[in-house]
C-alpha cells in the first residue's frame, strides 16, 4: 500500500512541477524572435514577431514620424463667428451695461 501511495506522491509532483515556456519566433523564417513590431495601417494594426535580421530590413527604408504638424502645412483660418459684442464695443456705442446676476426677489425701485 505504502509504494502505491509514494507512486501516486511522485506522480502529482510531476505534474506540479512542469514548466512551461513561450519561445516567440520569427512570423518570415522561423528563427527565435528578437523583436515584436507593430503595424499601423488603414485596414487596421497588425503585430508581428521579427528576428533581427529581418528588423533591419524593415528599418532599412523607414523614417521616424515627427511630432505635430509638417512644415508649410497650413490650416485655413475659419471665419470669425458672430456673436455677443465685446463691453468696449458697447461702451464706445453708448449704451448701458446690462445688470448681471440672479434678479432680486423685491425689485427696489
């Protein structure tokens, strides 16, 4: 009874014990993967693992973005929207400047 129960004991230990490992490979030829690139484009963002060998010739033609706006690109000015005047313009009109505020309860006259 006991070498069944130390054979079962053996058995659950080596089940308890097995590690796992996730070996990444390269998605062109098959070698280990140094690097896992991503891809943006307008069909959407594809990812793929890439040894260093073929990196370098995916960066061989590519150039770094720049932050912001491209040089001479200009925005065109959106027309100015129409609303309240500003204060000097009423005060240059000469009308008087509206109450502002919640209105009292009891108007004092």
């Amino acid at each position: 009874m006991s070498e069944q129960r130390r054979a079962r004991d053996v058995d659950r230990r080596k089940a308890q014990g097995m590690a796992e490992k996730t070996i990444l490979v390269c998605d062109a030829c098959g070698k280990p993967a140094a690097e896992t690139v991503t891809m943006k484009t307008s069909r959407g963002n594809f990812v793929k693992d890439l040894c260093s060998t073929h990196v370098g010739e995916l960066v061989a033609g590519a150039r770094k973005p720049r932050p912001g706006r491209r040089k001479g690109a200009t925005v065109a000015a959106r027309p100015k929207a129409a609303g309240r005047p500003k204060a000097a313009a009423a005060k240059a009109s000469g009308a008087a400047p509206k109450k502002r505020g919640r209105p009292r309860k009891n108007p004092a006259s």
